[in-house]
C-alpha cells in the first residue's frame, strides 16, 4: 500500500477534556478540603471538580473550521508524517471504491 497509518490521534476534544478533568479534580480536592477538612470533603470536591472540568474542556474545544472532522495521521513510505480525515469515518483516503494514492 502506498500509504500506511501511523496511527489516530486523540482527538483535541479528548485531550482537553482529560486535561481539563485533571485541572477541575485537584482543584475541587483542594477545595473540598480546605471546605470540610475530611477524606469525604476532599473526595467529593475532586469528583465533583473532575466533572465540571471534563465538561468544559469539552465544550471549549474550537471545531476544527466548523468542519468537525476526525483527523487521523498517516506516514507516507518516505517518512513524513501528514493529517487528514481517517478513513471509514466519513472523510478522506477513498476514491471510487479504492484508496485514493494521491502520488503518495
């Protein structure tokens, strides 16, 4: 095949969204201790912070050209490395029933 898969990046959503849940839980742990000074503050507060900020990592992740693709990375068989929509997910790579080599 011309184009073999390097494999699909986590989407930026998943990223912010796991960046953020960590963020809002040691937050909301410090915060629920610093509140009720025991281990069920501070647990609640941690699960209550990881929520909300899962949530808005989530929601403020800017859409890609309003496009909401997927994107997947691809290495062509010299190496380089490009990004484009993966394939089966409703974007790119297919071409009449073939794969679309585009001199890759």
């Amino acid at each position: 095949m011309a184009v073999s898969v390097a494999g699909c990046a986590t989407s930026e959503q998943n990223q912010r969204a796991g960046t953020g849940a960590l963020i809002g839980g040691g937050i909301g742990a410090l915060a629920g201790q610093a509140l009720g000074h025991d281990t069920k503050s501070t647990v609640v507060g941690a699960a209550g912070g990881a929520l909300l900020g899962a949530a808005v990592g989530t929601v403020t992740t800017p859409q890609g050209g309003g496009q909401g693709q997927n994107l997947c990375r691809y290495q062509r068989r010299d190496g380089t490395i490009y990004t484009a929509p993966c394939e089966g997910y409703g974007g790119g790579g297919y071409n009449s029933g073939g794969y679309n080599s585009g001199g890759y």
